[in-house]
C-alpha cells in the first residue's frame, strides 16, 4: 500500500466526505482511511495511484459537512 498524507482539512470532514471525493475523482483506494481532527491518511493500492492523487488533489479546495460553505484547500503529500 502507499499511504498518503491529506492534510489541512476542516474538523467537519468526515471519511466518508474524503471516500465521496476519491470517488468523484476515480481514484481508486481511500479503502482505508485513517481521519483524525485536520488530516488524514489514506491508503492507495499502488504508488501509481497514489501519484494520481497527488496530481489531481493537491491545493484544491473540499467543502463538506456544516461548513460546506468554508473553503478549506488541502495538502496530498506521501506520508
């Protein structure tokens, strides 16, 4: 697995808002999300994909939960 670091999130994300955004994506994994309060780690089935994600995610902005109306860019990082 090759585990990536998502960072600067609002406190309002969820998993499931960061597994609806890797869905949206089509990227592939977020299987096993590890969220705790501002970032997360999640798990890509290979550094390809986890390359993928990088590319697509980083620095852009996730709205999710009560403070959809907040704008909260984030991180993508190999952890």
């Amino acid at each position: 697995m090759n585990k990536l670091y998502v960072g600067n999130l609002s406190p309002l994300v969820t998993v499931e808002d960061l597994k609806e955004l890797f869905g949206e994506k089509k990227l592939p994994g977020a299987e096993q999300v590890l969220l705790k309060s501002g970032y997360a780690f999640v798990d890509f089935p290979d550094q390809n994909w986890a390359i993928k994600a990088i590319e697509t995610l980083s620095g852009k902005c996730l709205s999710a939960g009560a403070d959809a109306g907040m704008h909260h860019y984030f991180s993508v990082y190999f952890s």
